[in-house]
C-alpha cells in the first residue's frame, strides 16, 4: 500500500515528464481557474498568446504554460502601473497578542510578543495586508523568464526541482535584491532536503539561508515566512518558532494558500485534524480546480479516517488530472484501510504502471491472481522493505509503518527510534497515521509522540 505525503506536500521525482503546452480553451481556462469564455476574451481583447494548428477539417488552440504565465505577469504590471508607496507598518499590541507572532532573530530586531498558537481566529484583511504581497519584477527579461518559469515548475510539483534551482541562481546572482526570488530558490531547497534523502545534510541550510536571505531584504514577504515556518517545523521541531511564524505569513497574507496549507500541516501534526482540516478545506475551495489541492484534502480526511471523503476527493483529483499519481496512491491507500483489497489491487495495479514498475506490476499481479487481493499487498510491503533497508538509515520511518502495517511491533518500535534520533520527517504525522495504529497501545510509542512534540 503507497503511503500518504509525510508532509501534506506531494512533489514529483526530478526528471518526471512536464506536459510541454496546454491543448484546448479548457486547458487554458483551467491553467488561470477560468472560464473559456474569459480566456478567449483575453486572447481577443489583450493578446494573450495562443498558439493555432491548422486542420483541414477545423483548426485547435494550443499555448505554452510558461509564455502564458510571462503575459499574465506583465498584464499584472500593466494593471498597477505604479505601485503604492508602501509603509512598514508592524502589527499593533492586540493584534500580535490574538495572533501569536513571536520574536525571532531574522536580519533585524523585531518587537517581541507573545507567543502562541498558529491555530488562533483569522487576522483582520487589512488594505496593507493585502498590498504588502503585490511587487513588481525585475525589468531584466532574461531574469523575468527564468523566475517565472521557475515558479512555474515548482508550483505545478512537476519533479523540475533541479532545473528550477539552477534558474533561481542564475535570477538571485543577476539580481540579488529580488527578495521573492530568494524565498523561492529556498522552497526549492526545501523541497530536496523533504524528497531526497541523501541530499538533506546540504540542502537544509541552503533552504534556511535563503530564507532568511528573502527576509532580509522584505520582512513583509509571507512567502519566505511560510517556508521558513515550514523549515522550523519539519527539519527542527521548533514548534514556537514554527507557530510565530506561520501566523505572521498569514496576517501579512491572509489569502496565500501556501501559508494556509503550512499550518494545516503543523496543526495536523500536532493532533489537531479537525482545524487542519478547516484549513486544507479553505485552501481547497480558493483553487477547485487544481488537483494537488485536492490531493492534501484527501490525505487530511484519511489521517482523519474519514476515509469515503477522502475516496471522493482522490477520485475529483483524477476527474482533473486522471493520470495524478499520488491521488492513484491514495486510492490504494483508502482502499486498503478500509479492507477492500480488490480495488486496492486494481489501483496498485494502475500505479505501478504510471511508475513506470512494469516489472514488479507483473510479479504483483501474478500474487494477486494466486493468493488473492490482499496476500499481494503484504507481499509489495515485504518488497519495499527490502528496497528500504538498502538505505535503512534514510528511510527509518518508511521502515517503522511498513513494519507496523505487516504486524510487527518490536520492529516498528525500533525503526521509530531510529527515526526520531534522525528527525524523519515523516514522524510528523505519527500522531496521527492509522497505518501505526498497532503502536497507540504501546508505552515506547508515547514516549516517541511526547519526544517529537508539541511541548505541552
């Protein structure tokens, strides 16, 4: 059985394949969250770039994301010709007191509060809130196109993690004031350090200075907030830190679907699914048609074992992307916890294909065709456990589920020692993953959750 994201925030393997151009108005429409009508108006009345193949019967469209996301941008500049002058303003005593923002030593000294929860009611939509987010960018094109087609790679988690760290270095060396390039370039970080093991050593504290680069420069970017919460909470359990802030991204920003889905995340990890789940449902209603959305809502309902809302939003993650891995993965997922191991075969099936594991698909099945549904998916498990412990000191908690899922609790528990001494990423979801159910009864498995935090 495939195992939900241990941090809420699926990516792609770098290399896997980017769908080169969007092929019809839909497409289009569903790259900008439009509708088709309004997208053929921007192509009549502003020029945005759509692209003709010439048929005998009838002609089509077809655009490339990258040229579109260039045109969006540059109608964004056109829009605000000049921006506003803006104040620093910092937040006032009551407020910081509701919200929670702590003192942390960033570039400069900033005010200390108390801290808190990130969890506390939504901050006021202030007019500097919301303009804070808006900045132009650099007027250098060669600049411009590799920061947004960087963007865009990352924010599509099509796997183009390398080739958008080697775009965001180029844009931070020709342009090294540019503070959303900085945090940006430390997202990328970020994501090598969560989904590559073996590069985490060195891509931690690259993630963390861009970060605190990004702040540097724009202490008013909720961007490099919500990443450098992200990094203080899922490399170092800082869970105050953490909190601070992830609340000071959303009361810069109280629409950025990032900073939202971070403290989902930390609220998850906390224990805390019923509020992550108002979280990841906000998120999801703000972007309905973009499938990773759906992909987090689903992990959040499973780690909630409210496992039919989670069948139903992998299978609305497929309407939109029908060949979306990770929402395949999740079927398995839900259909294997709730015991129906025909369907679960049938999806593990169609996963190991898109996986490009035509091999193991073939031997898996031949399991299933003897043994039955259910005997294949314990067999799988022994095989990944195998491939984990070729590398058992990267993938302690891959080990730990996957043992407890097969029933063997001594040797879960030991792999869940070795991943805390580790600081797995994956233990964040502990509190919660019903795949180690078989430990909650167990006192060292306590001891583990007390150990990882929150501090109570």
């Amino acid at each position: 059985m495939d195992h939900p994201s241990s941090v809420g925030d699926h990516d792609a393997p770098d290399g896997a394949r980017q769908s080169a151009k969007l092929e019809s108005w839909k497409e289009i429409a569903t790259h900008f969250r439009r509708d088709v009508r309004t997208v053929r108006r921007w192509e009549r009345a502003e020029g945005m770039p759509v692209h003709r193949h010439l048929h005998r019967a009838r002609g089509s469209v077809y655009a490339s994301p990258e040229e579109l996301d260039r045109w969006w941008e540059s109608r964004s500049v056109r829009q605000v010709a000049r921006p506003r002058p803006r104040t620093r303003t910092w937040l006032t005593a009551a407020a910081a007191g509701s919200l929670g923002v702590a003192a942390l030593v960033l570039a400069w000294h900033r005010p200390a509060v108390a801290p808190a929860d990130p969890a506390t009611a939504d901050p006021p939509v202030g007019r500097e809130a919301r303009a804070s987010q808006t900045r132009p960018l650099p007027v250098d094109p060669q600049v411009r196109e590799a920061f947004l087609v960087a963007r865009h790679q990352l924010s599509q988690r099509t796997g183009h993690r390398q080739q958008a760290r080697e775009r965001l270095e180029f844009v931070v060396e020709r342009a090294p004031a540019f503070a959303e390039a900085h945090a940006l370039l430390g997202e990328a970080h970020f994501r090598q350090a969560v989904y590559d093991p073996p590069a985490r050593a060195e891509a931690w504290p690259k993630a963390e200075a861009a970060a605190r680069r990004a702040l540097a420069l724009d202490d008013d970017l909720a961007a490099a907030h919500t990443l450098l919460g992200r990094i203080l909470l899922v490399r170092d359990w800082n869970w105050a830190s953490a909190s601070a802030e992830i609340a000071r991204a959303i009361a810069l920003d109280p629409d950025d679907l990032e900073a939202r889905s971070t403290r989902a995340l930390y609220l998850r990890a906390a224990g805390r699914l019923d509020e992550a789940l108002a979280d990841r449902q906000r998120v999801q209603r703000a972007d309905p048609l973009n499938p990773y959305w759906l992909l987090a809502l689903g992990h959040e309902y499973f780690f909630a074992r409210r496992y039919e809302d989670a069948e139903r939003s992998f299978e609305r993650a497929l309407q939109l992307d029908r060949d979306y891995r990770p929402a395949v993965a999740g079927l398995v997922s839900v259909f294997a916890q709730t015991g129906r191991w025909g369907e679960a075969a049938q999806w593990q099936l169609r996963h190991l294909r898109l996986t490009n594991q035509d091999d193991l698909a073939a031997a898996y099945d031949e399991v299933r065709r003897r043994d039955g549904p259910a005997a294949a998916e314990r067999w799988l498990d022994r095989q990944r456990l195998q491939e984990f412990s070729r590398d058992s000191e990267n993938n302690p908690w891959s080990l730990a589920y996957t043992h407890a899922r097969l029933g063997e609790r001594d040797e879960a528990l030991r792999f869940l020692e070795l991943a805390l001494e580790r600081r797995d990423v994956g233990l964040l979801q502990a509190r919660v993953d019903p795949d180690v159910d078989l430990l909650r009864g167990d006192p060292r498995f306590h001891d583990v959750l007390r150990r990882i935090g929150p501090p109570r």
